[in-house]
C-alpha cells in the first residue's frame, strides 16, 4: 500500500495544505491563520447558507477555523499567532487540524510541516511539535485522523526544493550555494545553503513581515481620517490588485504612505545583510512567500548583480516542496534507500539528508 503523505504550512497571515494528489499533480488550499473559540460546535448558519468553517475540538474548547473566518470575528480578536512560539499555542493546532479536516482522510503515514527559520533552530521545541502532532487526533463531529509520522523543516527549504523540481535543477542545486528569502505575514524568513545543507549561522528570521508593511499603512490611515482605521486585509488585497480601498465611502489613495511601507522590506533585507553579506559567493538567490511582490524591489536593489528567481503561485511554494520532499522521503523509508532521495536542506540526518532521524 502506497504511504500518503500530506504537508501543512501554518503561516501567520495564512495556513495553506495539500488538499489532494492526483497523477502527480497537486491540489493546494488555503485559509486565514485565525481560529476563534467557543464553548461548542454550532452550525454557524446565517441567511440559510452555511460559512465554510469548521469546529475543531482543542484543549476543552472549539475552534472555528476555515475559509469565512473572518466572519466569527469579533473586534477585540488578536493575531493570536504573531509571537515566536506561535506552534505550542493551542490555535496553532486547530488551524492544522483544520488542515487535515479539509483533507477528507482518516489516515497520514508522512505529515510535513514548516516553521520559521529561527523557530526550526530550536530542536528541543522542534521536537515536541513533532511529538505532540504524531498520534490520534480529534477533528470534531466523531471524526478522527491518525498521524503516523510528523517531520517539521524549516519554511524556505520547501521554496528550494520545489525550485529544483520545477526548473529540473535539483541535480545542479546539490552543488550550489543558495539563499531562499520567503517574506511571510509575520516574519522575514532568509535560508542559505551549500548544496541540499543548510548553513545555520548564515540563516535566520526576524519579525518584519507583511503584517508590519500593512500595519505601517492602517495607522497612517488612522492618523489622516482621524479613526482607528483596522481594515488590514483590505489594504492587503489593495496592494496586490493595485486598485484603491474605499475607506469611510471614499476611494483612497494609499500613495502618501507607500514611501514608509517601503522601508519595512529595506529594514529586512538590511538585517539579513548582517549574515549574508553582498552575496557574492552565493548563485542563486529564489524569493517566494505571500510578501515576496512587495519585498522584491528592496530585495533586487541590495543584490544588483544577481537574478532574482521566482516561482509560479509563490505562497504555496513552501507546501508544494514539503509534499514533494515527504513523498520521496516515504519512497526511501519503505525501500530503504537513502542515498537517492532528492533532499532538501536540514541541520541533521532528517529529511535534508534522506536519513530516518
């Protein structure tokens, strides 16, 4: 029996999960990082149709997570996801269930999920997220799911590994250095690599993100129209489409604050300087993430002498790495191969190397 592997990539603005895979091509989906809780399930029916959510059952409390989120929030709800420890919080583990509810399995033999970069150095925590996802799991409604195997990796390293297969440079990629730069909602993830390694002092992530570029302009809205102004995904979809906001029943045009927005991608890209240097011994440098169209400018004007590569549908390039990665990591364990497996970058004998860590 073929294992089924499935990966999961919890961000902090959106969680996105391989839905389905058929004749090798793969189904992505995603939703917004928020889970509101309640005290128990309700049918969240409205106008006679019913939101696509989902309760998820978590620590004695339920969680609506999926695509209408955003209509179980209330005013005072928070990011709750925008801290470092984001994985031990018990949202994160309803958004992931949420994940595999979507899913339609009862069964994962591999799950793959990724973390920040700073997050993935931390192996003790690493680890006990492991741990903690491996296992039966509750998904509401009488419904289970049996996670068999739980392998988490850096965010970036899934981007390099989905380049490679997409460009058919894998081979070429064992033997060159990379930087994979994936600006995220929360946080500006950076991965340098010799070959499939990663090179740990030279990796690293820091909080400055899409949620700063966005916050940066809803309180200069706020300060123009004398409001406290929150539409955050409205300003996001604005700068994505390039069309104007309406805001308090009026076309905005955010042009007076972009000049400041752009200064979080250069704060960014400047902090990563600190451990990439000019990037000169460096051949390929890939940008992906949800971030990565208003963060290439800052990227492109730091490192003038490189190409900067990017790929199709860039926010789902992480998830797509992982699910190719899980799958010939499977491939390898029910064969005992190790040696062939087209790896992607670890720090230890996991995935990175084909090994069974």
């Amino acid at each position: 029996m073929e294992a089924i592997v499935r990966a999961v990539d919890v961000g902090r603005g959106n969680t996105k999960f391989i839905a389905g895979v058929k004749n090798g091509e793969l189904s992505c989906e995603m939703f917004p990082s928020q889970a509101h809780p309640t005290e128990a399930v309700s049918e969240f029916e409205g106008w006679g149709i019913k939101r696509r959510t989902v309760g998820i059952p978590v620590g004695g409390l339920v969680y609506e997570v999926g695509p209408d989120v955003q209509l179980a929030a209330d005013i005072f709800n928070a990011n709750v996801l925008q801290h470092d420890r984001y994985c031990d919080a018990p949202e994160y583990l309803a958004l992931l269930l949420g994940a595999l509810h979507y899913m339609q399995l009862d069964r994962i033999d591999l799950l793959v999920i990724g973390l920040p970069v700073a997050t993935y150095k931390l192996k003790r925590q690493v680890a006990a997220l492991e741990r903690r996802l491996t296992g039966e799991h509750d998904l509401g409604k009488g419904r289970k799911i049996t996670v068999r195997r739980a392998k988490a990796i850096a965010q970036p390293a899934g981007a390099l590994m989905y380049y490679g297969m997409m460009q058919n440079r894998v081979a070429q990629l064992r033997k060159e250095r990379s930087l994979i730069v994936d600006p995220g909602r929360r946080t500006f993830d950076w991965l340098v690599t010799q070959g499939m390694q990663q090179i740990d002092k030279r990796s690293h992530s820091v909080p400055r993100g899409m949620h700063d570029v966005l916050h940066t302009i809803v309180e200069g809205i706020s300060r123009a129209t004398d409001s406290h102004y929150r539409e955050y995904e409205l300003i996001d979809a604005a700068l994505r489409t390039g069309k104007k906001p309406v805001v308090f029943q009026k076309e905005y045009d955010l042009a007076r604050h972009l000049p400041l927005a752009r200064k979080i991608p250069e704060q960014a890209v400047a902090e990563m300087m600190h451990y990439v240097g000019d990037a000169g011994d460096i051949k390929n440098i890939i940008l992906v993430g949800g971030g990565a169209f208003f963060y290439k400018p800052a990227l492109k004007a730091a490192f003038p002498h490189h190409t900067i590569h990017e790929v199709k549908e860039p926010i789902f390039a992480n998830v797509k790495g992982f699910q190719c990665a899980g799958t010939e990591l499977a491939k390898a364990l029910s064969t005992g191969r190790s040696s062939s497996v087209p790896s992607i970058p670890s720090q230890d004998a996991g995935i990175g190397s084909g090994g069974h860590g």
